[in-house]
C-alpha cells in the first residue's frame, strides 16, 4: 500500500468551467480518497473556494499578468521549501515542480512562429524561462501529457528525456453518457429555451471563446444556405467576453441564430439536446469536450490542432478541418454534416468507440503517478 503523503497542488489562476481546472479537482478528489492530505495554492481564484479544500491564495506582484505569474512562483518555492510537501504538482509551469500536469502546449514552438520581436518581450522571455524550468534537460519534474501531439515540440525546443514523459488516457465522467431518457432531456431543454424540435443545433462548449475558435463557429453558421440558416442555431457554453462574438454575428446579419448560455453545470443536457459539435479551435492541448460528445452520440466537426481529434478519425465519429486552417474548408463541412445521411452513423461510431476505449481514467492515472513519485 502507498504511504500517506503530503502534496501541494499549484496553479496561477482558478476560473470555474476550466478544463484543467476541473481536472485539477477530480485529481485532488482521486488523492484525497487514497488517503493523502491535498492543500492547494493559487494566484488568483474566481467563485468560491470548497469548503473542505484547503486553499491558500498568494497574489503575485506586477503591473502586467506575466510578471504576477513569475512573482507568484517565485514567492511559492520560497513558501514551499519550508512546509516539507512530499510531492508539488503545478497545473502550470513554474520552478519547483516534481510533477506538471501539461494542460497547455509548448509555449516555445508558439514564439517560434511569431515575429522576431516578439521574442524579445518581457512576456515572452517570462513565459519561456517559466517553460524550461520544467521542461530543460536538467529538470527532474515528471510530465503528465494529456496528448502524445505536442511531446516532440517540448523534446525538440528542451531535449527533454523521454522518460520523463506520462501519457494519460482521457478522463471524461460518466455523466457525459447518453442516458436512457436522453430524448426526455433534449425536449425538455429544447422547451427550455425555445428551440423547435425540427430545429438544427450546433454546439460549443468551452471557456476561452478566441482559442476555441468562437469566431470560426459564427462565420460557419452564417455560411449556411439560406434555408438551412433559418432552421439552425448555434449555442455557446461556456464563460469569456461575449461582446467582441456577438458584433461578429450582427456584422454577419447571424445575431438570432447564436446564443450565449454562459458556463453551465448542466452540460450533459446541452449535449442531449444538440444535433453537433463544433470545435474549431486555434490550439487546443487535447479537448475534453470530444471525448464527451462522442460518449453522448453528438457527431463533431473539428480543427486537427486539437490533442484528441484523432479519437474522432479513429472513431469516424465525425469531420475534421486539415491544417492549413481555412474557413471556407470549415464552412462547406457544416454545411455537408448538417445535411448528410450519415449523421446517425457518426453517433453510432462515437458511442461504440467510447464504450471499447479507456476515455475515463486520466485522473486516477495521474494519482498513480503523483503516488509513485513520493515513494
């Protein structure tokens, strides 16, 4: 049996309805059922803190985000150093770390493809020193790798050693399940907001409306032929300014065909109640929210940045959008799956997939992990 530990969770900021966020908790939720004490120390939290979570927030300094971000985690290893935590794993890199739950991808390939100048910027030097604190060749910290894709980019900028890399499966809840009332609940929900049953819905879960590719989803929509148009909306879930997407829409004559629902608990319903998910994002580590739509029978169309789009190929459960990105491409594959006989096809091979492959165990593969470092 693993002995008992002591281990410091750390992130920069909790926001509620994140993905790493939400990770971070079934983690910790994981931890503490096997016994060990979790404290938790952040930046910055929004909503309210758990009532049986100890959490310690410790502002960072700075006039600018990346200089609070490197305060921060200079001030923690300093905090850290005298507690005696048998193991610290950060939600974001930082010095210090024995593990690093990589739920963003290689900041270094991102730099590499902007201008010069960028480089040459306090954000970028900050963001790269917090990144080669984990990922250098002399750095001990273990690596949980949500997608296999962005390995090489880290091993190519850093030489990081192979070994030190963890691939986990993904970690969807069992809720994300189509269930046996699944038509009771895309009624009702559909009644909820006003939506007729012949009605298309497309939908877009995630917090972080311009890397998501919110923009990409509006200009989708508004492409549809006139008819089909008429008969389909868009619903966005998740928590971001909504102004600068909604100006889209109205420039795009679309405003009445998006809405914005805000973050939700309830996303399972959302799932029921729509037709498709779109995901057309600019990057994305991996993409949760795939995995969860093929489980509750929705087809998706996707960018191929995304970490998981190659469960939805694997699966044909679905289209993908072939980098070079290009709107046109993404236009005529909304229009081609709102249309296509194939579309209960496409739920059949998601569901089937989901139900032969590990989509649920990430968060006990990390503990696992997390444990074996303490030992």
């Amino acid at each position: 049996m693993t002995k008992r530990g002591k281990f410091a969770f750390c992130l920069f900021e909790y926001v509620p309805f994140g993905g790493m966020q939400r990770d971070l908790l079934r983690i910790v939720e994981v931890c503490r059922g096997r016994g060990h004490r979790v404290d938790v120390f952040a930046r910055y939290w929004q909503g309210d803190l758990p009532d049986d979570l100890k959490v310690s927030i410790l502002p960072g300094r700075g006039f600018t985000n990346h200089r609070r971000c490197e305060s921060f985690a200079a001030g923690l290893e300093k905090f850290l150093a005298a507690k005696e935590y048998d193991v610290i794993v950060g939600f974001n890199k930082m010095p210090g770390l024995d593990v690093y739950f990589a739920a963003d991808s290689c900041f270094a390939a991102k730099a590499g493809a902007r201008n010069s100048l960028y480089n040459l910027t306090g954000r970028c030097r900050t963001y790269l020193r917090l990144e080669r604190a984990v990922f250098s060749k002399k750095s001990r910290t273990e690596i949980l790798l949500l997608s296999k894709k962005e390995k090489q980019a880290f091993i190519d900028y850093y030489g990081t050693q192979e070994e030190r890399f963890h691939l986990l499966p993904p970690g969807i809840a069992k809720d994300r399940l189509a269930p046996h009332n699944a038509g009771e609940i895309r009624a009702g929900l559909r009644r909820e907001l006003d939506i007729l049953p012949d009605q298309n819905v497309v939908l877009m879960v995630g917090s972080g409306f311009k890397t998501k590719g919110v923009d990409r989803a509006i200009r989708a929509v508004s492409s549809l032929p006139k008819r089909l148009s008429e008969s389909t909306i868009l619903l966005v879930v998740g928590e971001d300014k909504e102004g600068p997407f909604k100006r889209i829409a109205r420039r795009l004559g679309a405003a009445n065909q998006i809405r914005f629902v805000g973050g939700r608990e309830d996303v399972p319903r959302f799932l029921a109640a729509s037709d498709l998910l779109i995901h057309p994002a600019y990057r994305e580590m991996a993409g949760m929210v795939l995995i969860e739509a093929m489980a509750a029978g929705l087809p998706i169309l996707a960018t191929d940045v995304c970490g998981y789009s190659y469960h939805i190929k694997r699966a044909d459960a679905g289209e993908l959008v072939i980098s070079p990105f290009r709107q046109k491409t993404l236009n005529g594959l909304l229009t081609h799956m709102l249309k296509s006989e194939k579309i209960d096809q496409w739920k059949k091979n998601g569901m089937e997939y989901v139900a032969s492959t590990d989509v649920f165990s990430l968060h006990e593969k990390a503990a696992d992990i997390i444990e074996q470092v303490t030992a």
